[in-house]
C-alpha cells in the first residue's frame, strides 16, 4: 500500500507539474503576442508587420537598432508567433561574455575539456533544439569564434569544447546587434559570408526619439505596471515633458522613469515634479523651418539627407534609421544625389 500511495503522489505531483509548465508557457506566449504590442507609430508597425511575416518560417532574422529599442521582445515575439513555439526561447549575450566562456555556453563542453571543467555541459544550442536561439549583440563576436558560428549556421552542425564528434543543431536563429554590421564587414571586422548568413531578413527598430507618438502608451502601460493598484494617472504637463525628451536610452529608460515616478507620486497623479530634472530642462522640439530660397522637393530632399548624413558621422544604418527608410533606399538616395562620405 506504501508503494502504491508513494506512486501515486508521484503522479499527482507530475500532473501538478504539466500543469503549471503549461500555465507558465500559455503566460509567456500571451505576454510576447504581437497583438498586445504597445505602439501606435506606423515605423515600429512596420517592423512588428514584419516580424508577423517571417515568424511562421525558419529563416534567419537580423534585428538591428540602438539599444533599448526592444530587439528581444521582437526575437521573443517572432518565437512565440512561430511553429516552433513549443520549443525553448534561449538568449545569449555575445558581448557579455569572454571567447572561451562564450564558446562554452553556445556550444557546451564535455568534461576536461579545461580547466574547472568537471563534468559535461550542455550548451545553448542543445539547450534550444526545437525552438529558438537569440544572440545578441552578435557584431561583438570575435573573428575566431565567428568561424564557428558560420559552420553552425551553414552546415547546422557544431562540436562541443573538447568533443570530437559532431552534434546536429534544430534550432532556429535570430541575431541582433546595435552595429552597422555591414560597416563593420567593410572594415574587416564582421565576417561577410557570416553577415549574408544571419541577414537573410532584416528588422531595423527605430529608436523611441523617431516615434515620439508611442512614448505617451507606454509611458501609460508602464505606470499601470508599477502602480501597486493597477491604475496610475498622469497628467498633460508630465506626458508633454516626456514627449519632448530625446530617450537616448530608447524604451527602457522610459520604464526606468516610470518605476520611479510612481514610487514618488505615492498613489496621486504623475506630474513634472516627479520626472527626473533632464527631463524639465531638455529643450521642446523646434517646429521645422521652410528655407528661403525657391528650392524643388528633390533638392529640399538631397541637402536634408546629407545633413542627417553628415550628423550621424557617415554611419548609414543611424542615418537609415533616422530618416525612417530602408538601408537599401538611403544607398539608392545617396547615389541619386552624389552624396559620399569625405575622404
């Protein structure tokens, strides 16, 4: 009879555990649903449209943009939003981590493969086989190891620190980075083979200063989150402060506003006193001035491009970014216009 009750505990305690496995992945997948996105700018739309569309296939995606504009929560959602979403969503921090470290969480290690190395070690790509692996700030991966992730990627195979036999990946890849990395391949520093490998689709996230219009949504969203009663009222003044402010730490800086506006409103409505001061001193937008002289569209256009060029120190993808077009259209303007880098 012991037997039998301990075998049926056993049972009970398992059927607990589905339970809350599926629970825990039912939360997830409704917190990264694409639909419960908070935007409402036609730019960051685009890129959710997008992330929508390649989702269902195994492509390679690349996201890039400055940090804080939410790259993961785009590799999440394109995860979730896939038929692999029954698989792990892994994410590893290619710029967090030294060669030897990062080599060993991508690909594992078997014992005494190095020092401190006292049993196997299941890596990240095993770790995500059926689902989906996210590396970010891939343009930080050293040559040496971008090697090996090429192999990954174009064979679907890997070795393991230490191991001689090959393992087999089922993995999807997406990468993300806050580098040009097609800069970088020009200066010698980013593996061009690697490049057309992970930039099979392409997601650029434009930074929060770009969509002014969503700052007030999620400025609203993260008050309600950190509001101990779920709701959180913030006034015009303090909504027109946070519009005006230029976000250099994109999304994330917003909630760390946010979290501390609701701890000093105390309950009562957010207003300017309780922003940071960077906020009240930060200058209001200045309303675009036509130019004197009779110039046509395409010449408004060509020396506006050349000064957001020339702002961004040459650097494409910001200058992409900031205009709001794809890489490939601003190659196409500044060749239409003449427009090069000096020197």
């Amino acid at each position: 009879p012991e037997e039998l009750f301990s075998l049926i505990d056993k049972v009970i305690e398992r059927s607990h555990l589905l339970a809350e496995n599926r629970s825990l992945k039912a939360e997830i997948k409704r917190r990264f649903d694409p639909d419960q996105m908070v935007f409402s700018s036609a730019k960051f739309g685009r890129a959710v449209e997008l992330a929508k569309k390649v989702a269902p296939t195994d492509a390679n995606v690349l996201i890039q943009g400055e940090s804080g504009t939410g790259k993961e929560l785009i590799a999440s959602t394109i995860h979730y939003a896939s038929r692999r979403n029954e698989g792990r969503f892994m994410s590893l921090n290619c710029a967090a981590l030294t060669d030897t470290l990062l080599e060993s969480q991508l690909f594992g290690h078997v014992k005494g493969a190095f020092t401190g190395a006292v049993a196997n070690h299941r890596g990240l790509v095993e770790e995500a086989e059926g689902g989906t692996l996210f590396l970010d700030e891939v343009g930080d991966v050293s040559p040496a190891l971008q090697a090996k992730l090429l192999r990954l990627l174009q064979e679907r195979e890997y070795l393991p620190v230490g191991s001689t036999k090959l393992r087999i990946a089922d993995v999807r890849f997406v990468a993300a980075t806050n580098k040009d990395l097609e800069a970088e391949v020009q200066l010698g520093n980013f593996r061009e083979d690697l490049f057309y490998r992970l930039n099979v689709v392409n997601i650029q996230l434009p930074p929060l200063r770009e969509r002014c219009e969503d700052v007030p949504p999620l400025a609203r969203f993260f008050a309600r989150k950190y509001a101990s009663r779920g709701e959180q009222e913030i006034s015009e003044a303090a909504l027109e402060s946070l519009q005006s402010y230029h976000w250099p730490g994109n999304v994330r800086e917003l909630e760390n506003v946010m979290e501390m506006a609701v701890i000093l409103a105390d309950g009562a409505a957010i207003d300017t006193d309780h922003l940071p001061v960077k906020l009240a001193t930060e200058s209001p937008r200045s309303e675009f001035a036509l130019p004197d002289e009779n110039l046509t569209l395409d010449e408004v256009e060509r020396r506006f491009i050349e000064q957001v060029f020339r702002k961004n120190g040459y650097h494409k993808l910001k200058t992409s970014g900031q205009l709001g077009i794809a890489r490939k259209t601003l190659d196409r303007k500044l060749q239409q216009y003449g427009i090069t880098k000096p020197g």
